[in-house]
C-alpha cells in the first residue's frame, strides 16, 4: 500500500460527471458487490445475497467483519441502505465511513457513520465525525438519536463529500453539514479515501462508557446492507487517465446546497435528536474549535440534557475514562 502515496503525487482522477439530487440516491448506479467492493476481514462473517447487490455482515464471539469499496475516491456521494441487529446490542458497533488510514499512518483522512448498538429496550444512536490529515486530538463528534428503529427496516446513510463541504444524511433529510473553513485547515478531509462499512466489538466504549458489554449469548450479530452507491471520482494510481475532475468544473455543478425545506427539515431533526455535539462539550474543549457556531439556545437544551459535558461543571472531572484510541467522545448516554 505504500506504493500508492509515492503516486498520488500524479494524482490522476478518472471522472464523473456528479449529477445529484441533493442526497438522493435517486437514479445512482448501485453496483453489485463484486463490482465495487472487496471483502476486507472475518471470513465467514460476510454473506452476499443472490441478487449480488445486497451483504450482510456479522458479529459473533470469534470475529466482526467488513467490506472495502476497490477504488480511492476524491469527493462524490456514497450511501447505503442499512439494517441494524435488533433487541440487546450494547457494545456492538457498525460503521459506514470513508478512510484512508491505511496508506497514510500519521496523517490520514476520516469521514465516519457510527451505530452504536445499545441495551434491549433503548435505542441505537449515531455518531458522525471526521479527521483530516491526522487530526486525531481534535474529535468532532455529535451523536443522535433516531426518528425510528433502525433494526426494525432498512434505511438510507449518506455522505456527500466535496471540496469544501460536507454533509451527512439519513433517508434524504441532511442532518450534519461541515463547511470547510479556513481555519481547520488541513482539518478538513482532503485526500483520497476508501469507503468502509464494518461490524465490531466496542465493548470498551459504545454504550453508556463501556459499562454495558457485547453479550455473545445474542450473537451472531447481523447489519444488513443494500442500494450501495459509490459515486464519486475515482483515483486510479495505476491507470493514470483523464483529469476531469481536476479543474472542478464538475463539482460547480453539484447541487451541493440544501434547499431551504431540507434545512428547515435538518434544523428540526438536530433540535430533536441531537444528544452530543463536540462544539459544546466543556469537559474537552475550554474553548470550542474554531468553526463552531455557537447557538445558545442550543447550548441551554443540551445542557439541560447533560449537566457535566455541556455545563462544564467539574464534579465528575477526573473521573472520566479516555479511550486509547484518540479523543474520541464517549458514547456516554443511554
Ligand atoms: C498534513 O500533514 C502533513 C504531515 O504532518 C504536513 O506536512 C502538511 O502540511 C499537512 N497538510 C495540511 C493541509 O495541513
């Protein structure tokens, strides 16, 4: 893999006229498996359906499992129609994101979906975030609850990556929108990625700090996949062809902006469903990141939500526990 950096020097993107209809996957060519994805670990753990477009992956007590789009993308519009496992699934962890952290080991790019399962009865919530060029002592969390069971149906998660944008939905409603500032820098994920979707233990961390544990009495665990849209400018290190998305003309054409019935739709949902956001975790951050938007009617509901993260209140400091694996916000709540 580590070929690959020396020529990304030449990068050289095949391309892609984008035509979206803003998070819709609407007449996106969904590829089979075979076409866009390669199986990435626990063997018997991956399962694709007859019709070639749908998997499932699985989750029991000897291994999770995973799959990797076979191309690098820079920027387009990646989705799936995913169906979680359902009744007691603390510690489990499924994750649709974008990654190039195994061609650049210190300064890699990130662009997460997180699931986190959580104990019968309670819901799963998401987790968004993103790194850039290694940003990892800069977590960007938030975390929702859902409109719906998602283990009960299958439902639309994309990402829609540009220049100098970045927007995650669930079924067409964007919920999160990251504008690249000047001041994040190479914060903002910038190089080419793959595209990931995996399921895993995260006994350590998912559901409510660790406190509740994968129960492998449930297992197998099984997240459904189907509808999977890789649309986006690919980058072939070995073919070396065609440029046109270099000179972004394409990307102009994006209807990358949210109509304003979208964005009333997505201010609704995050009044509702949003439970953590990094930009108003005290505990973390003394000062907010520099392209926060600090809204204070927001910050009195989630304060009023969670005292200690959000009121900055110390009672509890000291006591937290940190994850090994970067700042990464605890999925505290249940
Ligand atoms: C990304 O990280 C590399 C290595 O740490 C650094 O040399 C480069 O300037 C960074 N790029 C941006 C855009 O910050």
């Amino acid at each position: 893999m580590a070929k690959l950096v020396n020529l990304f020097v030449h990068v050289l993107l095949t391309c892609c006229v984008l035509v979206l209809a803003s998070g819709s996957s609407g007449n996106l060519p969904i590829l089979s498996f075979d076409e866009g994805y390669s199986h990435l670990f626990g063997e018997n753990n991956l399962m694709i359906h007859r019709d070639g477009k749908s998997v499932h992956i699985s989750l029991d007590e000897r291994t999770g499992a995973g799959f990797v789009s076979q191309d690098l993308y820079l920027h387009g519009f990646f989705s799936a129609s995913i169906k979680l496992p359902a009744d007691y699934t603390a510690g489990v962890v499924v994750a649709f994101y974008m990654s190039n952290g195994d061609i650049y080991e210190k300064n890699h790019d990130e662009l997460d979906f997180e699931f986190l399962g959580n104990i019968r009865g309670k819901d799963w919530r998401i987790q968004t975030n993103i790194y850039g060029n290694g940003s990892t002592s800069v977590g960007r969390e938030e975390r929702y609850g859902l409109w719906f069971d998602p283990s009960e149906d299958f439902h639309q998660y994309s990402i829609l990556w540009t220049e100098n944008q970045i927007t995650f939905y669930v079924d067409n409603v964007p919920i999160r929108e990251i504008k690249r500032t000047k001041a994040m820098g190479g914060d903002f994920p910038s190089k080419p990625m793959s595209l990931y979707s995996t399921i895993w233990d995260g006994s350590d961390w998912a559901t409510n700090g660790g406190k509740y544990r994968v129960n492998y009495k449930y297992a197998p665990y099984v997240a459904e996949f189907s509808e999977l849209v890789l649309h986006g400018c690919t980058v072939d290190p070995i073919e070396q062809s065609s440029t046109k998305c270099d000179n972004a003309q394409s990307f102009k054409s994006i209807p990358t902006g949210i109509t304003s019935e979208q964005r009333t739709k997505m201010e609704g949902f995050r009044k509702k469903h949003m439970q953590y956001s990094y930009c108003y975790d005290k505990i973390r951050y003394k000062a907010p990141p520099s392209e926060c938007v600090i809204d204070p009617q927001e910050a009195e509901r989630l304060r009023g939500f969670d005292p200690v993260t959000f009121g900055g209140s110390r009672r509890r400091h000291g006591k937290r526990h940190h994850r090994s694996r970067s700042s990464r916000a605890e999925a505290t709540s249940i």
